[in-house]
C-alpha cells in the first residue's frame, strides 16, 4: 500500500471514490461453502474456469486475467509453493479495486483506490506473502490494510488475521467490503480482524504473531513489532531510504543462552522497491513519519 501524503492527493482520491466507487458488481452468493480443503485446480485453465464458476460463482474474464497473471507469476518464481497458489487463485481482486481500473486489476501495477492510496501489484504480494511461509491456523499481523486484498489473500492460508490501517475512512471502507463479501459466501474472510490505528506499536493485546508483513518503508524495524513477533517467526518489511527499500525478510530466533538472534535477507536480491514512508498519527491526525 502506498499512501500520498499530500493534501491535495488525499482530496482528490476522495473525490474519485465518490464518482467511481467499487466494483459493486452484480454477483450471485458464492455456491460452495468455503473451507480449507477446498482446492481449485492448479495445472490446467480449462479446469480451473469450470471448478472456480461451479464452486466460486465468479465472472468468466476476470477468472481469465487471473489465470494468466497466475502463469507469469510462477515463471517469475513470486509464488512458488501449493498453499500460495492456491490463495492467489481463490483471491478475487477485482473486489477489491475501484470501477474504473477494473480492466487492469490484474496488470503488474500498483493501482489507485482513493484516499491517495493503492493496492499493491500482484508480483509483489505473492512473494512477500510466500516468504512469510503462513500455516494454517497461524496468527498474522498485517501493517497497511489499505484496499484489503493482501488480508482477503492471507486468509486463504489461514483463519487468524489481524490488519491495521492508519487512514480511518479507508479502514471503514475495507471493513464494509469485507462484511459484503462474507454475506455473498465468501466466509473465509470471517478470519479477518481490522482496527484503524498506527501499524508502528502493532496489536500487542492480539500478539504475539507467528508472521507479520508490512506495506510501507521505514529506516529501520520498528520495536514493537519485533516484540510481537514469536520466536522462530518470520517479518517481510521493506526497510531503507525514502523511495529506495529493500524489501527484507526477517526471521527471529532465540539461542540456548535466551539471546534473540535477527537474521536478514533481501526477498528482491538487492533491487530496491519505491514503497511510502511509514507515517504515524498525532492525536488523530497522520503527520509526518517513523523513520529516525
């Protein structure tokens, strides 16, 4: 998620919103209850349209874009393991983008969803999401609820998912198309829990977490969440200068003698990844960031 710190850009994406709104297509409920051992098929795309149209209920050319967006991000080793892949292929994104950007909701792209924000392009989800490596029935923070896609995806892997956003409108918004989605069927986002508030202190109350993934770049890794973060857990952060992260995967450990040991690594092999600073709040105003 990327946030515009801008006065005029958070206008202007509000004013957006108000023309354009979501998706809100007419779609029937999903026909199959959802569950966890329901599993599309991965190999071919003739039998994924029939398996996702008799059990999903979902539109033909959007299963298509997803499909094919799917392909690529297997040649690009972004997903890579069967949980992942069958995440990203129960995830419909086009839920979660505004009308006009529906003809790119599958695009290698970050797209604007109001509120000067965005919704982070496939490529970058999948790897940051497999990295994480969630098991089922894991805790998972996420920092940036932002357009709800990244926890819609989370919780096809697993039934604990805790998200914060920092903007409150957008973090009501999300919560609205959530509880849309869980009335037409799709329950698996009963999972989710949201609060709007500053992702830099974490959800201690919640913690600790097994995985936690953050959506915004900051100088360093913020306190908090390493604390929150178990033993043995793993945290995918972008970390860096202003526009220049390096999107890292930290796993904790602790030794025999009780020290806690931070391994890094770069999940991009040093390419940087332009994400927004990780802004905080003052009162209820977001003002400024948590870089040192």
């Amino acid at each position: 998620m990327r946030i515009d710190m801008n006065r005029r850009a958070f206008l202007t994406g509000v004013a957006a919103l108000g023309a354009a709104g979501l998706p809100g297509l007419a779609r029937a409920n999903v026909p199959t209850p959802y569950s966890f051992d329901l599993m599309p098929p991965l190999d071919d795309e003739a039998d994924y349209f029939k398996w996702m149209q008799q059990n999903r209920g979902e539109d033909a050319a959007f299963l298509k874009e997803r499909w094919s967006r799917y392909r690529v991000l297997l040649a690009n080793r972004d997903v890579w393991d069967v949980p992942n892949k069958r995440a990203f292929l129960l995830t419909p994104r086009e839920e979660f983008v505004l009308k006009q950007n529906l003809n790119r909701v599958y695009d290698h792209a970050y797209l604007d969803i109001g509120f000067g924000v965005t919704i982070s392009g496939p490529h970058l989800v999948g790897r940051m999401t497999s990295v994480i490596d969630v098991k089922q029935g894991e805790k998972v923070l996420e920092i940036g609820t932002g357009s709800g896609y990244q926890s819609a995806y989370l919780s096809n892997l697993t039934d604990k998912v805790y998200s914060i956003e920092i903007i409150k409108p957008l973090a009501a918004r999300t919560r609205g198309i959530y509880d849309g989605l869980i009335a037409r069927g799709y329950t698996e986002y009963k999972g989710i829990t949201t609060k709007n508030a500053d992702g830099y202190y974490g959800w201690a109350e919640a913690g600790p977490f097994d995985k936690i993934i953050v959506t915004c770049g900051i100088d360093h890794v913020p306190p908090p969440l390493l604390q929150q973060l178990r033993n043995n857990g793993i945290m995918a952060i972008p970390i860096g200068p202003p526009g220049a992260q390096r999107v890292l995967k930290i796993v904790k450990t602790q030794a025999a003698d009780g020290n806690i040991n931070v391994a890094r690594s770069d999940i991009f092999n040093g390419k940087p990844v332009a994400f927004v600073p990780f802004t905080k709040l003052e009162g209820d105003v977001i003002k400024g960031t948590h870089n040192n």
